[in-house]
C-alpha cells in the first residue's frame, strides 16, 4: 500500500470518527439547550426555597416551589447510594477475587436479572418488600427501590475494574504470605479505587434520574418532609406528574425541575472526576 | 516498604467503606424504627405536628390540594395534608392495599369491593362526597365556538358512529342559526382507566339502551371506534389539533385550556350548559344515605346531565386500615375531613369546582359520625366538640 493510500484512508476513518462523534454530541446539545431555553424562565428563588402545595398557588401567583423535592431527591438517594455501595462493592469483589466461591453463579445470575428488570418491577419489589407490610409509602422504601437499580451496575463495574488490575500487585502481596483478604484491602481495591469510584458514581447518576422505581414508593409529597418513615418528593418524579398536569405554570416549573436535575447530575460527574484525578495523580507518584 | 502516603490512602478507603457500612445500618435502624411506629409518640418533633396521607382521583385533585394549602395555614403548620392525584383506579386499589389514610375517586365503590372490604376488617367503607364535577362534550368545528347543542342520543349516535357528519340533520335541527360544515365528525375517547370515562359512558348507558348492552360502562370500555388518548390533556391535544373531532373532558379542563364544549338537553327537556350551578343543582335529588349514586341524566330540571360527584374513602373502622398508626392520626383525619365538606368548601367557586349541596354535606357528616378507632366513637366526638366551639 502507498503512503498516498495510508493518508487517504487515514483520512476517511477521521472523518467518519468525527462523524460519529458528532451524530452522538449534538443531538445531547440540543436536547440539553431545549430544556435550558423552556426552564430557565422558571428558576427564580422560590423554587429554592418555597414548597409546592396546591395548583392553585401557581394559577394565583403565589410563591410555589420544589425546595421539597431537591430535598427530598438528596436524601433519597444518599440512602439508596448508602444501601448499595457497600453490597455492591462486596459483590463485585467477591465475583472477581473468589472465583470459585459457590456462592457466585446465584450471585451473578441475581445481578445480571436486576440489571436487566425494567426500573418499575424495582419499585414493585420495594412495594411488595417494604410499602405493604409496614403499611405506608415512605422515602426509605424509595431508597430500596433506588438500590436495587444502583446494585447490578455497581457490582458489575467494580468486578471488571478488579479483573483488569494486573495479577503482578495480587502475586506481590501473596509473595509476602498476606491472606488474600488483607492482599485485596491493601493492594488490589487501592489500585482499582478510581474505577470503583467511577462505578459508584455512575450508578448513582444513573438511579439519580429514575422516575418509575419512585412512584409507589416514595410516592410524592407537596410538603417538606425530613421523616424517612413517610411519603417524600423527589425531583425525577414530580417532573413528570408537573409534565402530564393540566397547568401552563407548572409545565415551566416541569421544565426547570429539569434543569436542577441535569445539573445534579452533571455535578456528581464533575465531582467524580475531580476526586478521581487527584486520587490519580498522587497513586502514580 | 510502606509509605506514609500509602497508608494514609489505605485508611482513607478503608473509612470510605466504613463510613459507608455504618450509614446505611444506621439509616436501616432508624427506618425500622420510623416504620414500627414506636417512635410516633416518643418522639417530640413528630408529635408536635400530623402528617396525614391520601391519595386518588386527578379530577378533585387541584381542590383537595388547595384544602390541604388552607388547613394548614388554618391549624398553624400543625397538620399537613398530602394528596398526591395518581387516578381514581390507583385511589380505590392503593385504599384497598391500605397505604394510604383516605382515597379519593371519580367512580364509588363496588358492592363487592365494599362487601370484601365489610368481610375483612369488620366496618364498612365510606363514600363520602366532596366535591362534584361535570364531563363537558368538547369539539373542534372551524367557526363553531361554544354552546353548540347536543342531546344524549345524538351524543352516543355519534360514538357508534350512526351520525359521521357535523351537518347531519338532527345536530343541524338542535342548533338553528349555526353553520355547521360538512366535515366528517372524528371521535376521541381516553385511553386510560378513567373517572372521566366512567362518568360518559355512564350518562351514554341511561340514554340508550344499545349502548349500555353492547358497550357498557366503567373507567374504560371497548369503543365501537375513534381514537384514544392518554389522559384528559391526551384528548385536548387531539380534539384541538383534528378539525372536527369530538371527545370529551372535565369541565375545569376544557375552560382552564379554552376547548370550545357543548350544551345537553337534560331528562326535563331543558338545554343546560355545563357550569358550576347547573353541576350542583345535579346533586339536587333524593340521595341514599351511602350516597354511592350516579346523578347521570339527573331528573332535576336545573341540572347538568352529565355530572358526578367525587368522594373520599375512609374506613368505618379507622383502626382497621393499616396506613392509621395512633389515635391521634383518625381524629386529625376525622377533623380534616369535617372541615373539607364545612369551612373548605368556601374554596370550590375561586378554583372552578362545584360546591356540594346541602344534603350532600348532611349525609357526609352521617357518616363522619360513625367512624370509630378501636371501638370508640371517635368521628362523634370530634365533630360534637366541633360544634360546641
């Protein structure tokens, strides 16, 4: 093959790469522009900080607000983030150190079937699991449904982030006669601490936007409410009940609910990748 | 060799996990707690304010909610009213399911679900009105606004599609001095399980009797034909956006959104545009004590023929439903819903809801009047204190 050849076809493939890359981006900047364009005139400082109430606050004029739903959004998943982390972790580490434990195939296919459910049946198992027999909706119920979602993609992050850490820093530990547990606490989770963060991170973004889990679950709320033991708002849902209402003034606040949740979420990404690049940096050095 | 640095990073991932462990035992500890409903008493900061819960049909929703805004402004912060609007089906069955201390629907319940209900905590289940809404014919007819004139039989020919053009004789004969066009007449019906549904094909059973043999009614039927949409905001897009179609909504919804809607002749031959006082005057009949009766095709001759009320569930035994924790909690509940059906209906005219009328509220209070917690006449009580104050 000439060089004239290699150019020419190094050229194409950029161009379909830049191509590609393009057909995925815009379309994200145009949706992320058309929620900015329909919401911002919503944001203003009571939906910080005022409770939403009744329609008829929005259609009179009076302060209304989602401060109850940010809220709400927070705690609910912080508690999922705190159920699922830590089990999910465990998990990971268990398919990826223990091989041969026979608790893995019913490990792996429990996490392969979750990750697969539709988001809804999650709320349906947190209904049928917490809702009912403690006769209530309540945000930790919401939380479960919420962990259930986080689990599977926790689980299986953190297993494929283990498996690529070389073999070299596991044979290093053992070489020394550590037991394999003190091996994977002091050599193999350090070194995969950035991925596993990464993992975590995009479980908890992904459950942060879930609607469906919530709905009979932690049901939705109008007032502020700090009590895990009842109903609380979250921002993914009460978007779309604010969506399907029949009220031009909530549609607004629909769309700007939008915009916090997009920017929570973009935040979780930003923060991840600040941590996990400093993490970074001192690990190399 | 281990440096300092290492070791900082390995407690660091350690305490990350740790941290992570603990949280989410204690958040399962006091969630547990919360749940058990011991803590209801003991703890001040609850006990200070009640927190009640209900859930239910769209259509009342925008008023509840409203009560709720004022109850609590009323009570000083102490009680807050949740409702969250999720359908009369999701009302009845989450009431049912006992999640929740009230439910609200568009449609009663069934004898069998009241029966199963009596069978299995030992009380009834109240249907206790609160508001009442209408179900207004709405259309889109280039140059026709609204008032166009309809009879039920006209109205259901049109569903089984007997009458295919808006200037068929009979609607042309109803409506002198209106240029109707020869436009083919497009029917839009819901989609979803819905009180709206339930209240139209209702009306549509009564009127004729080939419909309520070969359709029927309830929350969603089989439609001889049209189009479906989803929720009432489905069936505006669709009649707004089709040039002679004709569906059906709330009144609040077609006058909150400008949806031109039409006039029904009612059962004493009068021509009644759907309204507020046309809606109450529906209700204006003798009401049986359970109030569970559809005021379709009403005999009053001021009245709207195409109304419902809307009524909250409670059970009889306020004690038998799980969602009720303390006695605090039924007596709150009684005193909310005593103010919705007294002082709260202040708040139907500003909000466009009917108010109910006065039997209405004399059978509601009836049945306030029975509820009990744990074999005490606690529903008695509250609104004899009620009325001495």
């Amino acid at each position: 093959m000439t060089v004239r050849a290699r150019y020419i076809r190094d050229g194409v493939m950029r161009s379909l790469l830049i191509a590609s890359t393009l057909f995925i981006v815009v379309p994200l900047l145009i949706i992320i522009s058309y929620v900015l364009i329909n919401g911002i005139g919503a944001l203003n400082w009571n939906f910080f900080t005022v409770e939403l109430g009744s329609p008829a606050r929005a259609m009179q004029g009076r302060p209304t607000g989602l401060a109850h739903s940010i809220v709400g959004t927070v705690i609910i998943d912080l508690m999922a983030l705190a159920f699922a982390a830590p089990v999910g972790i465990a998990a990971g580490i268990m398919l990826s150190e223990y091989p041969d434990n026979p608790i893995n195939p019913p490990l792996r296919v429990l996490s392969s079937t979750l990750n697969g459910m539709p988001a809804i049946l999650m709320g349906l198992l947190a209904f049928a699991l917490v809702v009912r027999p403690f006769g209530g909706f309540s945000a930790v119920s919401g939380s479960v449904a919420l962990a259930f979602v986080m689990f599977p993609i926790i689980a299986r992050s953190v297993e494929s982030v283990l498996r690529t850490t070389p073999w070299s820093l596991r044979e290093v530990g053992l070489a020394l006669g550590l037991p394999r547990w003190r091996v994977i606490i002091s050599t193999v989770l350090p070194a995969a601490k950035t991925g596993i963060l990464t993992g975590v991170l995009i479980a908890f973004a992904r459950a942060a936007g879930e609607a469906a889990p919530l709905l009979f679950t932690s049901f939705g709320q109008n007032y502020m409410n700090l009590d895990p033991g009842r109903a609380m708002d979250t921002l993914p849902q009460r978007l779309y009940s604010l969506a399907i209402s029949p009220y031009r003034e909530w549609h607004a606040m629909g769309w700007a609910a939008a915009i916090v949740l997009l920017v929570f979420v973009m935040t979780c990404f930003f923060v991840a990748r600040l941590v996990a690049g400093r993490f970074g940096t001192r690990a190399d050095g | 060799m281990k440096t300092n640095r290492q070791r900082a990073l390995r407690t660091a991932g350690f305490s990350v996990l740790g941290l992570a462990f603990v949280l989410a035992l204690g958040l399962t500890a006091t969630g547990t707690q919360l749940f058990a409903g011991g803590s209801a008493e003991g703890n001040p900061a609850r006990a200070a304010g009640v927190a009640l819960e209900g859930a239910g049909a769209s259509f009342p929703a925008p008023l509840i909610t409203a009560m709720a805004d004022e109850y609590r402004d009323y009570t000083g912060g102490r009680i807050t009213v949740n409702y969250q609007s999720i359908g009369s089906g999701g009302g009845i069955r989450q009431f049912i399911e006992q999640t929740i201390m009230f439910g609200a629907t568009e449609r009663y319940l069934s004898d069998e679900q009241v029966a199963e209900i009596e069978a299995s905590t030992g009380g009834t289940a109240f249907n206790m009105p609160i508001t009442l809404g209408s179900v207004a014919p709405t259309y889109n007819i280039p140059g026709v606004d609204t008032g166009l004139v309809f009879t039920g039989e006209v109205l259901v020919d049109m569903y089984r599609g007997e009458i295919t053009h808006w200037n068929d004789p009979r609607i042309v004969e109803l409506n002198p001095g209106v240029d109707l066009p020869a436009v083919p007449v497009q029917i839009v019906h819901r989609s979803d399980g819905s009180g709206t549904t339930n209240v139209w094909t209702d009306y549509f059973s009564k009127v004729s009797g080939w419909w309520a043999d070969n359709v029927g009614f309830g929350t969603s039927v089989d439609w001889p034909r049209g189009t479906g949409a989803n929720g009432n905001e489905g069936v505006a897009g669709v009649v707004q956006t089709t040039p002679g179609a004709l569906g059906y909504n709330s009144l609040v919804y077609a006058t909150l959104n400008d949806i031109p809607y039409g006039a029904v002749i009612n059962s004493s031959g009068e021509t009644i545009l759907p309204d507020l006082p046309t809606t109450s005057a529906a209700a204006n009949i003798d009401l049986p004590a359970d109030t569970r009766v559809s005021i379709t095709d009403t005999p009053a001759a001021d009245g709207y023929p195409i109304a419902s009320f809307a009524w909250v569930m409670v059970y009889e035994r306020l004690d038998a439903n799980s969602a009720i924790e303390t006695r605090e909690q039924a007596e709150e509940l009684v005193r909310f819903l005593y103010w919705t059906i007294t002082d709260g209906q202040e708040l139907s005219e500003p909000l466009d809801f009917a108010r109910l009328p006065q039997a209405a509220v004399d059978r509601a209070t009836d049945m306030l009047r029975r509820l009990t917690w744990n074999g005490e006449a606690v529903g008695a009580e509250v609104i004899a204190a009620i009325a001495q104050r």
